[in-house]
C-alpha cells in the first residue's frame, strides 16, 4: 500500500524537481489540467517537469507509469530530448545525428560540446575531463561503476561476464537467443528491407513516421570534395587540410610518413605555411593516431591501439591460463602471429570462431601441448595451420604430417559409419592400408599425395558397402556379377578397391574366384606439337608478370617432365652453384640448367632463403614455400591451377617433355638424371621409337656426371 501523500509531502516533491513555482510550474499546471491521467497514462510530448515528478513519486513509493523513450521504450528519467513523436533519450537522438567531430576529425555522433565544438563518442569516451584509472584493468576509462569500496571501474570491468554461446569467448552479452548470450563479435543485427535499395540486410537507420529503413548504403551522408582523390563522396573524416574521404582516410593511415614540421614518422593530416603535409599535434589537433602500447603510427583496431598490439592483447585473451596469462611455452606463437606481415588478416583470422575456439583450448590445457592434444580435436584447416605453425616454432616435434593425420582422418569417418561397415572397414584400414603406409613412411617419403590416394580408397571401399547394403545384400552375397555391375567399368574405381577385395578374399569373406579386370596398358595421347611447346617454353622465359614460382615450375614441367607433386617438394639443397654455372639435382645426378632457366631459378632460391616461413626445422627451406602456411611447400593443387590458367596443361606438357627428351637421350640416361623408374623412361623409349647411336657416338668425355639439356 502506497503512503498517502499530504499537501507539505507534495510541496517538497515538486520543489525537488523544480516545478513547484516558475515557468516549469506552470507548464506542469497546464499539462496536468489538459491530461488528468497524466501519471497513469503518461503523454508523449508531456513536459520534463512531469517526467521528473513521475519518477520522484515513483521513488516515493507511489503507483504511477513511468515515461519512456519513444523509440527504445528505455524507462529513464533523463529524457530530456523533444523528438518529433516525443520524449527520447539522449542516445536514440544523437545516434541519428552525424557531424565532425572537433578532435579526432572523423564523422560520427556528437555526444558532448566542449570549447572546440561537439565531440563524437569516441572521443567523449577518453575525455580526460571525465577518465579515471580503472582499479581492475588499470586502463585509463570513463567510471561506468564503482565498487564497494568506491574504486572505479570501467564499462568493460563493470559489465558482467557471459560464456558467449557462438564462439565460447568470456564476454559482455550484447544479445541472447536459443543458444544463450551471445557476444558483441557473434550478434547479428536484424535483417530487413532497406526502403532505399531493397535489399533484405542490417538496417543503419530505423525509419520514423512513416519513413523507410535504410541501410548503410542508402542512410543519407553529407557529400565532400575529397581534398585528395577531389571526388564528391561522404567525409570520413574533417582534417586540418580539408575533409577525405574513406578510401583516402585507410591511405592515409596505413601510410605513415615524415611530418615536414618535427621530422617525426606520423599520419600526416594538415600542411604548414609552405604547403607541406604535418601531423595532427603540428596542426593543432590532439588526436595523433599513436597506439598507446608501442607508440607506433598507423591504423588501429581497438581503441588507439595499432594491429600488432591488437593481436597480442587478442591472444592475452585466447590463450589465457587459470591465471589470466600465457604460459612460457606459448609466448612464441604470439609473438610469431604479431610479427607476421598482415596484421589485418592476422585479427580478422583471430575472430573466427574456429580458430578463436582451438586458441582458448590450448591455452586451458594444464601441461605441455602435445600432437595427441590436437588429434583428439576435429581435424579443420585452422588446426591444420595452427599444428604447423607450432611444429615450425617447434612447440610440436616434427613428424610426417600426411601420415599423422590419416589416422585421426580414420577415426572420425568410423563415426558415421553403422557398426556392421565399421567392423570391416577399420580392420581393413589399420592393417591393410595404414600398414603399408607407415612402410612406405620408412622406405621413401610419404606425401600427401600418398594420403589422398590411402583416403581415396577407404572412402571407396565404404561406398561398396553402402551399395550393398542399398540392394540389401551382405559381404557374403558379394560374387563376380555384383561386383562387375557396381564397377561398371570405371577404371579408377578399379584401382582404388583393388586392395579391398584382395583382403577380403585373403580372409575368406568373399569368394577366391572373384578377379578384377587387368588394368590396361595405355599410351598417351596427347602431345603438343613443337611449335606449341616452344611457345609456351618462351612465354615463362620473357613474361616478368608471372611469378617466378609460377615459371620456374612451368619451365621444369615443360623442359624436364617432372610432376608437380615433385617439383613442390625440392629445397634448396637441389640448387648448386660452381664455375659460373647452376645445377639442379632432382634424383642423384645434378643436372645444368640452361643460363636463362638458371637465373630464374637463383631468383627463386634467394627468394626462399629470405622467406621467415619457409625453413621447416632441421630441413633446407622448401623451394616453393608457402606464403601463409609456415614450414610447408605449395600445394601441387595450387600450382597447377596458376598453370592452367596460363594455358599450359600439366599432363599434356609432361608427356610432350618425356616424348621430346626421349626421343634424344637413352631411357637408362633419362631415369638416371630425373630420378624416373627405368621402366617408366623404356615405355616412352619404345613409344618414341627411336635408337641411340647418334648418342653413343657424341659422348666424346665418359666420366661426365652433368648433362646440359635445352639451350
């Protein structure tokens, strides 16, 4: 039961609120009197008198509806603004509004005035009017709260803490949906018709009295001449030199240089008296665009904090301990992922949900990081990357990574399998397929060329069972007819399950009378005509627009006939200099390399030996490194797409090669110098038909081990 309210208790709330006499007093009186139910039934456009009184009763502890903003329905006593549809808070106003702001120079919403003209909120947020040192960060915020003891705490201290349901980080939860709180990374803002476009997208700006949504794209802006590229476009920002616009503005900032006034290396924003450009602080504005952490010019991603920074204060919290720090074991992989040379790509890398979520595994585990730690967790191209990057800081010994992930590979397709196809296809893959290749691992290298063939066949050895099991029939039911009708003559699939019915039948599952078709002998069929060849062979020598990787690895596909899953793996040990002249050894022998080949490829290996990522540890760098994966080669994939989108076919061009080569050298000579088998270089001996005493009769020194292909 509210208290009953006497005529002196009434006086002293209205003198509190400052309508007990003077123009408030008597806009309340007119207000009340044209609206009797005004504190149940507030109005829209009811004075700030009666918002304030309506609070104060409330407070008082008497039944009353409280006023809220028109536009976020927010209940605050504080609406002090007169829109057109009413009463709003101070933000549903001031959000819709974009100006200059007097500091930093940037368009944005004017939140305060100070002596210099309005501020947008960025700034409002750091003004050193306002800002104490928060007792929990220690970084220097405006009080959101204060704790018992009356220390200050900032908004990001003072908000509290939620496991994010999208992406699992510790956050604020700007948002929750079905799968709980959601964090201001993962929260999407809703999606609707923009009046301006119509496109179905995040809406900018909310539309009021009958106006439509728009969306960024449409949302008005004020248009500028760039001071710069001179384009009439919106300002992203007002500088002392004149207003720039967005894409001038990143330029701007991603390009630090000497400011003409103190010599200093800043982001140059105005131009002194004789037309020089200077930096902000020479032309009088405070904003300097220097991280706080390193002092370093340039873009920023949190606020003034540069990228690099951005990314070790991200990986602080990724990789954090019950302790709230990074373990010693860990601190090479952040100072590897700040110093890498995108710093952009690096932060929005850190955001994904993925990566974001293996990074606060690794930092949760209680002991050292292990290969077994991560082949428990499901394979993806982030923990592919993220175990390479850790082997070549060798946090993680070495091992041989197509072999490594097979298993774990294995494991997760068992999962999907029913237990009848388990039953068969795990024995089958341990002992028969991964047997061999843990063999091959020790007698020669094992690739992932290797891996995906041993994948390819137990995905095709499944795809049997599953037919089976379509025309309900068992492994027993299996004879020479079903299996004819399930082949239906494909070759490859000949090859892959070649292995599967041979265990099979070696265990007596199947019948022994069930043969496979013979693979057939086949010639190639295709080969460029010496024109063609050439052509191409010329066009990798001249064209200084394709990447040296990219023509280096043409010329050895064209000239020589090596494949591409063997060219991606040679280092810079098969590259030797002496006496003027480059060799490349791709078996034993070295083999000279013409001086127009040679200079590409002393080009390619200087580029190599510069690249941080390209030494795997304890091995030469790879000669074709990746540009983004440390420690790895190219993938042949990727070589032989830049390949043919120049027009040179891979297998066409190696079968040319082989035919060319040959047709000239002995088939002994041949597999000797390319590290070919020798039945391999005799079949394509006897395709080209040709004999060797022209050859025999021009070795005129018998001890040469080099051998001068190609001119």
């Amino acid at each position: 039961m509210a208290p009953a309210i006497t005529a002196q208790h009434a006086q002293h709330i209205l003198t509190d609120v400052g309508s007990w006499n003077g123009r408030g007093a008597r806009a309340l009186d007119r207000h009340l009197a044209a609206h009797p139910d005004a504190l149940t039934a507030p109005d829209p456009h009811a004075p700030i008198g009666l918002v304030r009184l309506a609070y104060a009763l409330d407070a008082a502890g008497h039944r009353v509806t409280l006023p809220g903003c028109v536009r976020c329905g927010k209940q605050w006593p504080r609406l002090i603004r007169l829109a057109p549809e009413g009463r709003c808070c101070e933000w549903c106003v001031t959000r819709e509004k974009t100006a200059i702001c007097a500091r930093c120079g940037r368009r944005g919403n004017p939140t305060a005035v100070r002596p210099e003209g309005p501020i947008c909120r960025q700034c409002y947020q750091v003004d050193p009017e306002r800002v104490e040192t928060c007792t929990r960060c220690g970084r220097s915020r405006i009080p959101s709260r204060r704790d018992p003891e009356g220390r200050p705490l900032c908004g990001t201290c003072a908000r509290p803490v939620h496991t994010c349901g999208s992406c699992g980080r510790n956050a604020a939860a700007k948002a929750h949906d079905s799968n709980g709180p959601l964090c201001a990374h993962c929260y999407q803002r809703p999606r609707r018709e923009c009046g301006g476009c119509g496109r179905i997208t995040p809406i900018a700006l909310r539309g009021r009295d009958g106006a439509a949504d728009l969306c960024s794209r449409c949302r008005p802006e004020v248009h500028h001449h760039c001071v710069d590229c001179t384009h009439f476009r919106p300002a992203k920002a007002l500088w002392p030199r004149g207003p720039v616009c967005a894409r001038c503005y990143r330029q701007a900032v991603a390009a630090p240089k000497h400011c003409a006034n103190c010599g200093n290396t800043r982001v140059l924003t105005g131009t002194n008296s004789a037309g020089l450009a200077i930096c902000s602080p020479c032309a009088g504005r405070a904003v300097d665009h220097l991280c706080t952490t390193c002092g370093e010019a340039g873009p920023q991603h949190y606020v003034r904090t540069c990228r690099r920074c951005a990314i070790r204060r991200r990986l602080t919290e990724l990789l954090a301990d019950e302790h709230g720090g990074v373990r010693a074991q860990l601190q090479p992989l952040v100072d590897h992922l700040a110093g890498k040379e995108r710093a952009d790509s690096t932060l929005r890398w850190l955001d994904r949900a993925k990566p974001a979520a293996l990074l606060r595994h690794l930092g949760a585990l209680a002991k050292p990081i292990s290969h077994n730690d991560l082949d428990d967790l499901a394979p993806s191209t982030a923990l592919h990357y993220l175990r390479a990057v850790l082997v070549h800081l060798e946090i993680l010994p070495d091992r041989l990574e197509p072999l490594g992930r097979l298993e774990p590979w294995l494991d997760t397709v068992l999962e999907t399998l029913p237990p009848h196809q388990v039953l068969l296809i795990r024995p089958y893959a341990q002992w028969s397929v991964l047997r061999r290749a843990r063999r091959r691992a020790i007698r020669r290298r094992y690739t992932d060329h290797s891996a995906a063939s041993d994948r390819n066949k137990i995905r095709i050895a499944i795809r049997l069972l599953r037919w089976l099991d379509d025309q309900h029939l068992t492994i027993d039911n299996l004879d020479q007819p079903h299996l004819e009708h399930w082949l239906a003559g494909s070759r490859d699939r000949t090859c892959a399950i070649t292995g599967f019915i041979i265990w099979l039948s070696q265990r007596g599952l199947i019948d022994d009378d069930i043969t496979l078709p013979a693979k057939p002998a086949t010639l190639p069929t295709e080969v460029l005509d010496t024109a063609n060849h050439t052509d191409r062979i010329r066009r990798l020598l001249a064209d200084t627009t394709i990447p040296v990787t990219v023509r280096v690895a043409g010329l050895i596909v064209l000239l020589y006939g090596i494949p591409l899953t063997r060219i991606r793996l040679l280092t810079t040990d098969a590259v030797t200099q002496r006496g003027g002249a480059t060799f490349l050894t791709f078996s034993r022998n070295p083999l000279q390399l013409p001086p127009a080949i040679a200079a590409l490829v002393t080009d390619l290996l200087v580029s190599a030996q510069d690249t941080a990522t390209a030494a795997p540890p304890g091995r030469a760098p790879y000669l074709f490194p990746s540009p983004t994966t440390p420690g790895v080669p190219l993938t042949a994939h990727t070589l032989s797409i830049y390949l043919t989108k120049l027009g040179i076919p891979t297998r066409v061009g190696r079968n040319t090669a082989l035919f060319t080569l040959t047709a000239e050298l002995p088939a002994p000579v041949v597999a000797d110098l390319l590290g070919m088998h020798i039945n391999t270089t005799t079949q394509w001996a006897d395709y080209t038909r040709r004999d060797w005493t022209h050859y025999l009769a021009a070795r005129s020194e018998p001890d040469d081990i080099s051998i001068t292909i190609g001119s």
